[in-house]
C-alpha cells in the first residue's frame, strides 16, 4: 500500500488541515472532486429540466425531439441521482462510491457531447460544453487521485477479473466494427449522416472506446488501474444501455407503432453484461474480509455473462453488420449467413479451447478426454438410451415447429423480414432453393462441402465445446444433478437473436446436454446437435446438387 494512501478507519488530515473520508484509498484531497461534481449535477439538472419544459424551442427538428427528449428525461430521473448518490458515497467515506463515481461522470461526458456538437446553437450551448468538461476533468482525477494498489488487494479476491475485462473488451470491439461498419457504408454509398449520428461517432470513438479498452485492458492484466477503473465502466456503460429504452418508449409513442421489443432486449441483455459483474465489485467493496472466487462463483458469472454474450454478439453481427449488404426487401446473403457462423460459434470454439488451456489441459484428444468427456456410450444399454434420446428429441423437435411458428407471431418475437429462411418460421421452406436463393446449386459440390465444414468445425464443434465440453461439468458445483437441465436453459437463452425458435431450441438444448452429462458422450452430444442442425439441410443440398430436388 502506498504510504500516502488514506486507507485508515477513522478522519485523516492533511498538512494544510484539509479534512479526508476515512477508509477510502487514495492518495490526494478529493474536496475539488466533490466540488466540480455537484456544479456539474446542478448544471445537469437546469438542463435537463429545461430541455424537459422547453424541447419545441430547444430541439426544433422532429429528429432532435426523438433524440434528446427522452435522454433529458433519463438523465433528470436516473443519470443526474446516480452522480449525486456515488459522490455523496465517496464523500462519506465508502468505498463502492469512489469506484462507481467515474462511472457516473463517463455516462455524463458521453452523453453531452451529442448536445454540444448536435442541438442547433442556443442558450444552453455553453452549459453543455461546461459539463463535458468539467465532467472528464474530474473523472480524470479522479482516477489519478485513487490508489490502484490498494483497491487491486482489495478487490482481487472477489471480481473475476478476466471475465470482467472480457466484457468491457468485447464490448469496446463491437462499437468499432459496428461504427466503423457504418463510416465505411457512408463513405462507399456517398450518404450524407446527420449531426446527431456524427456527433454520436464522435463520442463513441473518443470517450467510449478509449475508456473501455484501457480499462478492459488493465483488468485483464490485472493491474491496478483496471480494479480503479474497472466498476465504474461497467456501471456506466450499463447506464448508457439503460438510456436507449426511453427512445424505444418515445419513438413507438410518437409514431403509433409497438415498441420494438427485440431492440429492447437486446439492450437489457447488454446492460446485464455489465451490472452482473458490477455486483462482484460492490460485493468486494462491502466486505471488510478476503475472499476467494471459487467454482460456483465463477460458474455463475460465466453462465450469466459469457453464455449470453455470445448470443448478443451473433445477434448483432447479423442484425447490425449484415445490413449494410441486405437489399430492400431481399433476405441476408448466404456469404454473410456463413461469416456469422463463423465469427460467432468460432469466438465459442476459440474461448472454450481457451479456457480449456488455462485450466492446464493440453488441447489433444488424448489429454481432454475425461475433462470434456470425449468417450462414446459405454454398453448396449447406454447406446439404447441413446438412440431413445435421439429418436424422442428428433420428434420433439418436429412438434415443436407449430409452436415456434405461433410463437414468430408475437410481437417482439417476430423474425425480421430479412431473415433467413433456413430459421424463419413465417417462411415455408420447399427445397434448397429456398434457403439459398442466391446461389446456384446445381453440381456445385464445392458449396456443399463449404457448409457441410463450416456447420461442423464452427457451429457443432464450437458450441458443443464451449457450452456442454468446458461449461458443463463446471455448473455441476452449482446446479448439482440438474446441471444439464440448467445447461440447456442457458443454450437456449444465449439464441436471444433466434428467440422465436426458444421452444425448439430448448428440446435440442435438452437432449445435447443430456447426452453431454448423464449419458457422458459429449460426441454423441455433437451427433445430436448435427442431426438437428443440419441432417434435412444436407440432404436438400445434395438432391439439388445433383439435379434431383
């Protein structure tokens, strides 16, 4: 511990008398801190109400209402308490307020700086310039005034950290692409972008992601400016994720149409990502004692974060990066259909050979044989149990295609209409054509042989070993015998950008992780996942490869 830190349990002072909380690890007077942070909140409010009363005035163009109105209302009702409330916790001495404080003010500096560069010049520009900047100076110091060291001793028997810089990493990856994406699609299509999306990239690329990555980077590495940092990034980016929903909540108002409920889980699903993490944090903030993250801890964070995540990233691959290459009233090519297979199974595959290896496994068949139960069914009667299960789950499967049919109707359920038709419900599927209506199948069994590898290397071999080879004999410590029941639940969850197909997927979700667990056939787990996946599909493909279908 540095010996300037102020870290004892009871009032410190300087030489200059100045009064310092007790308990709180730092190392320089935080009273300019509380300062600049109460004039930021009370120019925040002004604002805010403001903006509340006077929007015809101060937001003029329908565009500008749909943006900042609800954000004023979302940053009076929430972002404005939670800046109060962490520096009223800092200042009284306790820890989770020093660390969800920068939080609080990175939530400001991004979201003002919209309002600076996009609202038409007015009486309010120089308040929001005022509270950017006072803002990202007090974050700043902040930051430097914290003893790192301290709270990384702290903290580091209580917040996984890996798990946790994971997120904030994949988190700041994913603006990237997704912004970049649309930067590059402005540029080759010559499309003008408005103010309020450019000011939106601006933020995003100067605060946002700079702040993410050198977190996520730091906790990663576990250094101490990573523990400093790390609550308060998730804190609020978990705040930003929050904020969309009242623009959900406006924009259906003011069109007359239902709120976009896949939008909005989406977005819950983020914010999750960063408050299910940020609880390890304040739990290690709370506690006065050391602690160790045991197996349960870490199966419970993984299989709400890490699973999910995967989900959400494939989710928004296709939903978000594809667009730009959907034509109008077309469906997703099936290029871009085999990258996202790709990209998110082998991000699975990747992460649970990784994580294989850290647990000290060489990755040969050989030395994960046991660890991930890479062995057939032993005996006539395990292979009869088997084959029961296969024959039960394949028509389980079958039933359930009313369901999820029925189920592709409910708002917030409903499958874009670019979807593909391979999973889409509302579109009937007659032969291989209808899947692929962009390529030519006829003798062309290089196409065949593509998809038949990707669905197998990335798809089955990703999943199967990410979720029922590393995770599941993980969960047994939490879930105990039920573990495959819980496994399937999660497999089922993580398809959030699939979710008209939960009925389905959870009957094949059984039958993997039963197979995986008590059967303890994690190839037959995979055979299952094929069969389910991709058995009709190859089939289509050959009759139409060879002229027959």
């Amino acid at each position: 511990m540095s010996t300037r830190t102020i870290s004892v349990y009871s009032t410190k002072s300087t030489e200059s008398g100045e009064s310092r909380p007790a308990g709180l690890p730092i190392t320089h007077d935080l009273t300019l801190g509380y300062i600049l942070s109460l004039m930021v909140a009370l120019i925040m409010a002004v604002a805010s109400i403001a903006g509340l009363l006077y929007h015809r005035v101060l937001y003029p163009a329908d565009e500008l209402l749909l943006s900042f109105l609800p954000s004023d209302g979302f940053n009076f009702a929430v972002g404005l308490p939670i800046l109060l409330g962490s520096t009223w916790l800092a200042r009284y001495g306790k820890l989770i307020g020093l660390l969800c404080w920068p939080g609080a003010l990175f939530y400001v500096v991004y979201m003002y700086i919209p309002y600076a560069l996009a609202v038409p010049f007015n009486v309010l520009f120089l308040p929001y310039l005022v509270i950017v900047i006072l803002s990202a100076y007090t974050l700043i110091r902040i930051l430097a005034s914290i003893d790192g060291e301290s709270i990384r001793q702290r903290l580091s028997g209580f917040v996984p950290a890996r798990i946790s810089a994971g997120i904030l990493i994949g988190l700041a990856i994913f603006i990237i692409l997704r912004q970049t994406a649309l930067v590059v699609t402005a540029l080759t299509t010559q499309t003008s972008v408005g103010i309020i999306e450019l000011s939106a990239w601006i933020a995003d690329f100067t605060v946002a992601i700079p702040m993410l990555l050198i977190a996520g980077i730091q906790l990663w590495r576990r250094r101490a400016l990573g523990y400093a940092a790390g609550a308060g990034m998730l804190l609020g980016y978990g705040m930003l994720a929050l904020s969309v929903i009242p623009f959900f909540v406006f924009q259906a108002r003011q069109t007359g149409s239902p709120i976009d409920a896949g939008g909005l889980v989406a977005i819950l699903v983020m914010a999750a990502l960063c408050f299910i993490p940020l609880a390890f944090f304040v739990r290690g903030a709370a506690s006065g004692r050391s602690s160790s993250f045991d197996n349960l801890n870490a199966t419970r964070i993984i299989a709400t974060t890490i699973g999910v995540f995967f989900g959400l990233f494939s989710g928004v691959n296709h939903g978000i990066f594809g667009q730009p290459f959907i034509r109008e009233g077309g469906t997703t090519p099936t290029w871009f259909l085999l990258l996202v297979i790709v990209l998110g199974s082998g991000a699975e595959l990747a992460a649970g050979l990784a994580l294989l290896r850290r647990e000290g496994y060489w990755l040969s068949i050989d030395a994960l044989r046991n660890r991930i139960r890479l062995r057939w069914p032993k005996g006539w009667k395990a292979w009869a149990l088997a084959g029961i299960v296969l024959i039960l789950g394949m028509g389980l499967s079958m039933a359930m295609e009313p369901v999820n049919g029925a189920l592709a109707s409910v708002p917030g359920f409903t499958p874009p209409l670019w979807w593909p038709a391979a999973s889409n419900p509302t579109i009937e599927v007659r032969s291989a054509a209808d899947v692929f209506p962009d390529i030519n199948l006829e003798g062309n069994y290089p196409f065949v042989f593509l998809y038949l590898v990707i669905g197998l290397v990335f798809n089955i071999f990703g999943e199967e070993i990410y979720y029922r080879g590393y995770l599941l004999p993980r969960m047994r410590a939490a879930f105990g015998r039920w573990d495959w029941v819980a496994n399937a639940v999660l497999f089922t969850l993580k398809h959030v950008y699939q979710r008209w197909l939960y009925p389905g997927i959870l009957v094949g979700g059984l039958c993997y992780a039963f197979a995986a667990g008590p059967l303890g056939s994690l190839p037959m787990a995979m055979v299952y996942h094929w069969a389910g996946n991709f058995l009709f599909q190859l089939v289509f493909l050959i009759q139409a490869a060879i002229g027959a279908g």
